[in-house]
C-alpha cells in the first residue's frame, strides 16, 4: 500500500473542524490563507469559516484582503459600521470578490465589532488604492468642459480599457476577446490628450493614476517579485503598527512558502512569494493554509478534471482521507450525543452557543465559553456540536472535505506538484498550470482538501441585505 496515501488516509480530520488550526494560530502572528482557484463556492466557504474562527478564537484583528485600499476602506468603514452599502461596496471590489462568500464575512465582522467595539476588527487591502470606474467619468466630465473634441478622442480609448474592470485585460486575451492595442497604451494616449487641455491637478492625477493601472495589470507585464515583496511588506507594517495578529488571504501562489515559483501568468519568471518572505521575518510565527480541490466546475460551466499523476491533488484523491475525514467527524458528532447534556450546560449547540451563532453574525464563543479550543467542553465533539448550531455546512451539501496537519514532520512525500487555477486556465493544456513544490511541509502546514467543488456564488445571483 502507498505510504503516503495510508499516512493521508490516518492523519485526515474534517475540513471543518479547525481547532489544529486555530490552536497553531493562537502562537503565530500572521497566518496566511491560500486557494489554488478563487472560482470554489466550497472553498470560499471554507476560507470564509477559518477567518471567523481566528478571529473570534485566536484574537486576529487585522484582516488582508486581496484588493485595492480604496475598497478595503469602504469594507473596513462598512465593518465598523460607518456605513450600510454592502452590496455596493462588494460589487465594487476586484472581479473574484464580488461575492456572496465576502459579503458574508462582511457582515459577520460588522457584528463581530458591534460587539466589541473596544477592540474591533480592522480591513485593509494589499493593494495601493487603485483607479476605480468612476474615475474616467471624472476625467471625461472635465475634458468636456473644456474641449468636446478631445473629449471624444479621450472617451474612445476610455471605453475600450475601462472594459477592464468587468474582464481583466490578460483574460480578454486568453479569451480572444482582446481588441489588440495593450490598454496600458491606449491610457497613455488619452493622458496625452488631458494634459494637452491642462485641467484641474486632480484631474490630471486620475488620468495618470489610469495609466498606471493598466501598465501594472497581469497583462502589462506585472513583476511578481515586487508585487509579493510589497504584500509582505504591507503584512509587516500591519502588524507592527497596530500591534495585532494578521490573517491575509489571497491566492496560493502569493500566501504559500515558496522561495522560487513560476506562474502560468508570467512565464519564465521565477519570484519568492510572500509567504516565503513572511515566513523568513517571522519564522514559525507565519502559518500556511492550503484549501486545495481534485476536480469540479467553474465558471460558465468550465469542468475541470481529476488532476494527473505527480500532483499533490491525486495523491489526496486516490487516498481515501475524505473517508478518514469522514470517519472522524462521525466520532465527534458521537461524543456530541453522548455528552449532549454537558456540551449544553457550557452553552455549546443551543442556548448561548446558538445565540452566538456565525448565522447571524456573532463570533462563535461570545459570552458562551464555546467554540474552538474553548472551555472544559471543548475539544472536536465540543467543536462540531458548535458547528452545526450555527449552521457551518459547505454549500451545495458537498461533504468529503478533509484537513491534514503537515508541520508536524511526518509527511511522506510524493507528489512535488500543485495545480493553480487562474483565469487563463485551458484544461486542454491542465498540465501546464501546475507549480513545483520542492517540499509541501516547508510550503503548507495546513492542507484543507475539497476533493470537488462548484462554481462560487456571485453576489449578482440574489440581494443581499445591508
């Protein structure tokens, strides 16, 4: 028998029961949190429940999000209750965190700080703030005031980069849809023509603050290796300024202990992610998340199948440990039974554990003693009971799910690689959208294994209340 996948088969717990997790984070300082796609509903809701459980269990008070800071400011303005447009707010925000998935976690913080209000939860973006729709509407308003004309010129190469936002331009060419001039030039014209017309500074400095968008976009050519520098460098100045623990979500590419990795986005060049260079400032104090998947849907209905031989993915597949997973969660949910009068007594799974539910925006624990790692009922039984009172369960029922602690030393090895799911993929080509991990413990200490998952559930599909 393969000893990896019997090692896979033994040391898999349910993906959601997180106290290994949150136990590691209660001695770390930043933990980091990364998918290999952002288009999982399962994985959205699995990421989503991590960072409430760190926040509400381990004390993490800064959340990074993947995003520019103007819409990390309107998040953490709508978390601190400054304000109640969360639709708009979410729809504002980069293309895959436009959300159901984010307006929860959204919601879930507002009411995690209307309770504690003395020690609140602050957003920030890893991004600088960034050129929004809005803004070439500015700038068009004032190029019309002045000269109609070059009005229509600027607004003829705005109408084409703008198209951006909705598709990122790298996208577009993967899908054939691009125009053919790089947008990054097509903004550098228009910003001829402003200046031509000599407006107001401000006005000037958003059409400047356009180019540069476009110029730094995947498509224009963006350096990996500065722009995992900055996120960690943000991370850092995040927590030294405030003091507080870190949790930073973001894809895998950026989040894992990588010292060098290629990406299907940027070929032929080789970076170290932020994950490596959080891990060298803080040692031990940076955790590693994996939530990874075998196979499933996407967007538009694109399939992707089981991964090939050699990927971390296939091993966790043939395993058997959604079994293992599987098993151990049926043993917590008996202890639950059996000990259900106790677990009650301690306000775990009805009462005051229920009125703490994530549901409704409570932190899971709130005056009840419960939750993770909490209390003399605590443990995986008192966990899960905890779990099912507020209603954590992966969407579309998709169970299987399973969590594997790699820190730890005891992985076998085996598969060095790792598929990653951008917007280019073609699963024509699925081989060519994997990166190498030399050493998945030194990458990962937390792998959390969905083995199928469907397409994430965009904030469009139903309203959402604010």
């Amino acid at each position: 028998m393969n000893t990896t996948r019997t090692w896979i088969r033994d040391h898999a717990r349910p993906l959601e029961d997180l106290g290994p997790v949150v136990a590691a984070a209660k001695a770390a300082t930043v933990v980091g949190i990364g998918e290999n796609t952002r288009e999982s509903a399962e994985i959205d809701h699995h990421r989503v429940a991590l960072v409430k459980a760190l926040v509400a269990e381990a004390g993490y008070r800064v959340v990074v999000i993947p995003d520019s800071a103007n819409v990390a400011s309107r998040m953490d303005e709508y978390a601190l209750g400054k304000r109640d447009d969360l639709r708009e707010i979410v729809l504002s925000g980069w293309l895959p965190n436009r959300t159901e998935a984010a307006a929860d976690l959204l919601s879930w913080l507002r009411g995690f700080n209307r309770r504690h209000a003395d020690d609140p939860v602050r957003i920030i973006g890893n991004g600088p703030w960034q050129t929004e729709p809005g803004d070439y509407d500015l700038v068009l308003a004032a190029a019309e005031g002045i000269d109609p004309a070059a009005a229509a010129a600027i607004r003829e190469r705005y109408d084409v980069v703008r198209t951006a936002h909705d598709v990122n331009e790298h996208i577009q060419i993967h899908q054939g849809t691009h125009p053919g001039r790089p947008f990054a030039e097509l903004a550098g014209e228009a910003l001829d023509l402003v200046r031509v017309l000599a407006p107001e500074p401000g006005v000037l400095a958003l059409a400047e603050r356009i180019v540069g968008f476009h110029a730094n976009s995947v498509a224009g050519k963006l350096d990996f290796a500065e722009l995992s520098k900055r996120i960690a460098g943000l991370i850092v100045a995040a927590h030294e300024e405030s003091g507080r623990k870190v949790v930073y979500f973001d894809g895998f590419a950026l989040t894992g202990v990588l010292s060098e990795i290629e990406v299907a986005v940027s070929p032929g060049s080789r970076f170290a992610t932020s994950g490596q260079l959080l891990r060298e400032r803080f040692g031990e104090g940076y955790v590693s998340v994996l939530l990874a998947f075998g196979h499933g849907t996407i967007r538009d209905g694109l399939e992707i199948p089981e991964p090939g031989e050699g990927n971390v993915e296939r091993l966790l597949l043939d395993s058997g440990g959604a079994e293992g997973g599987a098993e151990a969660e049926a043993e917590a949910e008996a202890e639950v039974r059996v000990g259900a009068g106790a677990e009650t007594e301690a306000g775990v799974g009805g009462g005051a554990g229920a009125e703490a539910g994530f549901a409704d925006g409570a932190d899971a624990g709130s005056g009840s003693g419960a939750g993770v790692g909490a209390g003399a009922g605590a443990g995986r039984g008192a966990e899960v009971a905890d779990r099912a009172g507020r209603g954590e369960r992966a969407p579309g029922g998709a169970g299987g799910g399973f969590l594997l602690p790699l820190a730890d030393g005891g992985w076998p090895g085996g598969a060095t690689r790792l598929r990653i799911i951008a917007g280019v993929y073609d699963p024509a080509e699925d081989d060519k959208h994997s990166i190498d991990l030399p050493s998945l413990p030194q990458a990962v200490d937390f792998l959390g294994f969905v083995p199928a998952i469907t397409e994430t559930r965009s904030l469009r599909e139903e309203a959402v209340a604010g």
